[in-house]
C-alpha cells in the first residue's frame, strides 16, 4: 500500500492561497491516481478533486473549479493542490488520498495520509 504524507496547511487570511503538498512513498506512484479531501469542524470527510494516474485527466468538485486546482509529478513523487480565493468555509484538515481504480468516484479512494489543517481567518 502507498503511504502518504501531507504538508503545507497554515493559517491564511480570506482571500488568500496556499499549495497542499502530499509526498508519497512505498509503491510506483504513477500506478495511482490522486486526490484530495476535506474534512470541516463537524463534518464528514468530503471529496475535493482528483487526477489520473498520468495527471493528463483531472476532476473537481463542482464547487471547487476555479479556485482549487490538483496537479502531480510523477517523477517526484508528488500532488499537490493549488487553493486560491480562499474563504473562511474552506477551513478543514486536508487529506491526500491515493486509488487504483477511479480518479472521480470518492469511494475508490482506499489510502489516505495523516492531514493537514488548513484555516482561513482574519
């Protein structure tokens, strides 16, 4: 199984970005495809966005097209995902999640890393 490790998360103010980065390890990366999720002060983890194990194919969450953007580098081992315009609705701790089967359906995803906190306020 790949594992994961999360870093980049912060403190920013509204309005802001940060890059999410998410190292991985233990498995030929380009074997999976890659995504993010998010989970709020109480609430349920939520699926963000998503790419193919190539990264030529990505998907977002309707909400988040525009602001977020998920990319990858296969040769480093690498996902990331880019967060402008945040607002304070975004804060949650963001997961790195990897699957062998789907790029878009949440449930495929089958390993995830530890988080990040990220928190938007003024």
């Amino acid at each position: 199984q790949v594992q994961l490790v999360e870093s980049g998360g912060g403190l920013v103010q509204p309005g802001g970005s940060l890059r999410l980065s998410c190292a991985a390890s233990g498995r030929p990366f380009s074997n999976y495809h890659m995504g993010w999720f998010r989970q709020g002060p109480g609430k349920e983890r939520v699926f963000v966005a998503g790419s193919s194990a190539s990264g030529r194919s990505t998907y977002y969450v309707d909400s988040k097209k525009g602001r977020f953007t998920i990319s990858r580098d296969n040769a480093k081992n690498m996902v990331y995902l880019q967060m402008n315009s945040l607002k304070p609705e975004d804060t949650a701790v963001y997961y790195c999640a990897a699957s062998l089967n789907s790029w878009t359906r949440s449930n495929e995803y089958n390993s995830f890393g530890q988080g990040t906190q990220v928190t938007v306020s003024s």
